[in-house]
C-alpha cells in the first residue's frame, strides 16, 4: 500500500507548486490567449455582419436607383412617344389646313374665272347683239335707244343661266 512518509508529502506539496507555478505561468496566459482570440473572432463575426448587412442595405438602395431609373427612362420614352404622336397629329393637321386653304384658293379662283368668262361672253353677246339690232333697226332707232334694248336684254341675261354657268 501507499507509505506515508515525508516524501509523499515533499511530493504533494512539489506537485501543488508545480501546479501553481503552472498556473501562474502557462494556464492564464495560455487562458487569456484563448480569450483574446476568441474576442477577436466574435468581433470579426460581428464586423462581418455588420458589412455584410451594410452590402445587402448598399443593394437595395441601387436595385432601388435602378428601378427609379428605369422608371424614370420609361417615362421620358413614353413623353417623347407622346410628343412624336401630337407633332405627327399637327403635321397631318397642318396638312389638312393647307390643302383646304389650297382647295379654297383654287374655287375662289375659279370663280373668277367663271365671273370674268361670263362678263366676256356678256360682252361679247352684247357687241354681236348690237351688230345684229343696229342691222336690223339700221336707221330707225338713235343710239341711245338701241342701248337701253341691249341693257334690258343684258338684265334678263343676268336672271337666267348662261349655258351651264350660273350668274
């Protein structure tokens, strides 16, 4: 069995010194060492979530800007569609006006025309009619007379067509 004797206690007593001597020396600081790192890893832990939820915020606010970019971009696409239409609109607008001013010009003009032909045939109806009334009348009637004949007859020309072209 085990002797107790003064060696077993110098014994004990050498291992409880070695023990704090250990302790003292080797277990804190290797203890503290340990802490330390795993301090250092919890905050890097910490920092990586801190960026990694930094990052996620960063990419919402661009996915954000993107899609008011887009919108943004949709919208002036769809004001100059708009414009592109309402200039296209003004143009045919425009066109219209002018081909209906053109129309309007050329009736205008051919109704002085027609008004000028039908004064020219008057005149004319008008010359020959007194050619045909002074040989006939010859020398029964003055001038005068034979005037007021062609005037009268001139007037109710004037109430009448002439061919197909109304006065």
């Amino acid at each position: 069995m085990i002797e107790l004797n003064a060696t077993f206690f110098a014994q004990i007593l050498n291992f409880l010194i070695l023990v704090a001597i250990l302790r003292a020396v080797a277990y804190k600081p290797v203890v503290r060492m340990l802490k330390e790192r795993e301090d250092k890893i919890a905050e890097s832990i910490q920092k990586a979530d801190a960026d990694a939820a930094a990052a996620e915020a960063t990419l919402n606010e661009y996915k954000n800007q993107l899609k008011d970019a887009h919108a943004k971009a949709q919208e002036i696409v769809d004001k100059a569609e708009k414009r592109a239409r309402e200039e296209h609109e003004a143009s045919i607008q425009a066109t219209k006006q002018e081909i209906e001013q053109m129309r309007k010009a050329a009736q205008e003009e051919i109704q002085r025309d027609r008004e000028r032909a039908v004064e020219q045939l008057k005149d004319e109806f008008g010359a020959l009619a007194m050619a045909a009334a002074g040989k006939i009348i010859a020398k029964n009637m003055d001038a005068k007379e034979n005037e007021a004949i062609i005037g009268e007859f001139i007037d109710q020309l004037d109430s009448k067509k002439i061919g197909d072209l109304s006065c």
